[in-house]
C-alpha cells in the first residue's frame, strides 16, 4: 500500500452520505462516513504471530528482482500472491525519492517496513512500497526513462547515481540495514481479516487509504474484478459520473450488491459487513455472476432512461449513496422477483421514495446505523414492489 508518508493530489471527489466533489491539495482528505468506518470498532479480533528482521538495503533490492518480496499491482490478481494486492500505484515525486537515498547516504535512520509471510516463503508488503521502488529505481539507474541522478539533495550528492558513487558511499548505502516487522497469514479469512485490522492501525498520516482500498487490495481476486467490470458499463457511469481515484464507485456498487444479497445479516461497522461480503465471494464459486450482473445493469437502463442522474442525488448534485444503494437494492428485488416494471413506474416510484420522510431521515444522518439502512431498504423495495 502507499507509505504512511506519501500523498496524492488527484483526487476530485469524496464519496459518503452526499459525495462533494472538490479538488483537495495536497492531502486526500476521509468522508466522515469513511473516518467512522476506520474507527468503528469490530466485534471481535483476531491476534496474530509477527516477528521482527533487519535488512540490508542492496538486499532488499537483490529480493525484489528475485520476486522474493513481491509489490503487487493495487486491486488486481497475481497468482503468486495468496492475500493479493496491498498496493496503490506508485506516488512519491522525485523530490521525496532524492531525500530518502539521501537520508540513507548520510546514515540517518529510516522508517521500517512491513511485510507479509506467505506459505511459500515469498513476503509481499504491506507498508512500505515507497522506500522499496526507491531503492529499486535508484539501484536500476533509471526513472520514468530517464538516468536516475540525485537532484533535490545538498551539492555533495548532487548529480551521483548509483553507479558514479564513491565506493565508501555505496559501500555505505548496500549496507544500511531497514528494520521489517514480518506478518505471518495461513490465507485463511481469519488471519486476512487480522491483516486487514493491522493496516487499519498504520492507515494514518500522509494520504491514508479509504477502507474499501484497504479491502479490494486484502481480498483481491475474481469477485473484485467482477466489480471492477460493472463499473464500467455505460449507464452505470452515466448516472454515477466520472470514475473515482479512490474507487468509491466501486465501493457503492459492493454495497448495493451487499445489501441485495445479505441485508439480513448487515450490522456495523459497514467495514466488517462489506468484508465478510468479499471474504464470501472472493473466488466468485458461490455466486451467480450472470444474475447479478443482469439485474444490476437492467436497474441502471431503467433507472438512466427513466429519472436520470437526479434519481440518485439529493440536494446536491454529487450522487448520494445512501439514496443509491436503496433504489438499486429495491429495483433488483423488483426484477428479480420476474415482475415486469416499466419506466414510468420507475420514475414514479423513486419520486415517492425521494418524497418519504422516512427515506429523508435514513439517508441523511447515521447512514451506516443498522435502523437507518433497514429504514431506506424497507421504503424502496416495498415501493417498488407495489409499482
């Protein structure tokens, strides 16, 4: 995942009850609904065996070409990780890289790192991915096709690459030694569940990744690239907008998907639920793709074709997820059930859902609250069921 230390300055948009989306420079900043989920505490935890080990810095780099400490690509598969993909693309800019081979040149202290054990031996990290491709681009010697060649340091370092370093520096610089605290995981829902709560416990300063980056790069597989396709058909982009940096569209498409096919066993904090979604999913073998994936865009068409993008807002003209998950959770039910609606009865029943002052409350204060989405889940698909 990103280190604690990095930031990104791309983002355009915050996803929670009402989604405000605004440029935010620099840091990435939480929804609300976001930072209660982070902290909500689960109900129970998991401990788990962890040790600690030094390596050295030209090590760390002889592992990484070896695939014996492997950074996986953010949200996707890779058959030779078994808890998948903690990492978001690489963030640091040249000025923050420079400074780091310089603290390691001048033999100051850096932070450690931490990893994941898996059965085979390989460790995949889970904090730390900045300091790694750091070493790794400057030992390579070469950045963004470009020679890798200290600039933003003081004039000693000035222009060195790896290669032109004096030997006493270099020297230097192999041996430094970066501490690693090492996690061990058996692959078992229990033990990534755990995982999941020690990154929870990093997650802070620098940029700190929402809980669904958190969870697609835990349990990354077939069930989150099924996500990741219904994100991209075209109504669905169409009534949400443009795609998220922080994967929030995928997140409310998890949720309505969630509640479509466990409401009964939803309870907080919305994390858990939606993890234990995933965990239940993850291989896809227990679920019915080609269902889900009709009812879901049928509900887009109609719900695009028959109120628009305003279907999904509410006073504002960001999309509002509360309001979302419930008229797709309800217009599912509704087609699932093999009872025809039209889009005039799609228009006039999301108009009464918005107009209910049960729906009002539900989607407006304590959205994650057991009460409240049992609340907006009952008006929509009672609504619907009568259209």
């Amino acid at each position: 995942m990103t280190d604690r230390d990095s930031t990104i300055v791309d983002e355009d948009e915050v996803s929670g009850n009402d989604i405000l989306e605004q440029p935010i420079d620099p840091i990435d900043r939480l929804t609300s609904e976001e930072s209660d989920d982070l902290v909500d505490a689960e109900s129970t935890v998991t401990a788990i065996t962890y040790s600690g080990q030094d390596f050295d810095a030209i090590g760390l780099v002889r592992r990484i070409g070896e695939d014996g400490i492997l950074i996986p690509t953010f949200g996707h598969g890779d058959e030779r990780i078994t808890s998948a993909g903690f990492q978001r693309s690489f963030v640091w800019s040249r000025p923050q890289m420079d400074r780091f081979v310089e603290s390691l040149l001048l033999g100051y202290p850096v932070p450690g790192i931490f990893l994941v054990r898996q059965g085979d031996r390989r460790y995949l990290v889970l904090d730390g991915q900045q300091r790694l491709r750091t070493l790794q681009l400057f030992v390579d010697g070469i950045y963004e096709g470009k020679e890798f060649s200290l600039q933003n340091v003081s004039d000693r370092f000035k222009g060195l690459t790896y290669k032109s370093l004096p030997e006493e520096l270099r020297r230097l610089f192999d041996d430094t030694f970066i501490p690693a605290t090492i996690v061990g995981t058996d692959g078992t829902i229990e033990s990534l569940e755990a995982i999941y709560q020690i990154f929870e416990r990093l997650n802070s300063g620098g940029t700190q990744l929402t809980p669904h980056e958190i969870r697609i790069a835990l349990f990354a597989g077939p069930f989150i690239d099924f996500l990741e396709e219904l994100n991209a058909t075209g109504d669905w982009r169409f009534l949400y907008g443009k795609r998220s940096p922080r994967l929030r569209d995928q997140e409310l498409i998890l949720r309505i998907l969630g509640l479509f096919t466990m409401s009964s066993n939803y309870k907080r904090p919305l994390k858990s639920f939606l993890n234990g979604v995933v965990a239940a999913n993850r291989d896809m073998s227990t679920v019915d793709s080609v269902k889900l994936r009709s009812l879901f865009m049928q509900s887009s068409r109609l719900i695009r074709n028959s109120s628009g993008r305003e279907a999904l807002r509410w006073k504002s003209s960001q999309i509002n997820v509360a309001l979302t998950e419930a008229v797709f959770v309800g217009l599912m039910k509704r087609l699932d059930g093999e009872m025809n609606i039209t889009e005039d009865e799609v228009a006039a029943a999301i108009q009464e859902i918005r107009e209910n002052p049960r729906t009002e409350v539900a989607i407006s204060r304590a959205t994650a609250d057991e009460e409240s989405v049992k609340t907006r889940l009952e008006v929509a698909i009672s609504r619907f069921a009568e259209a």
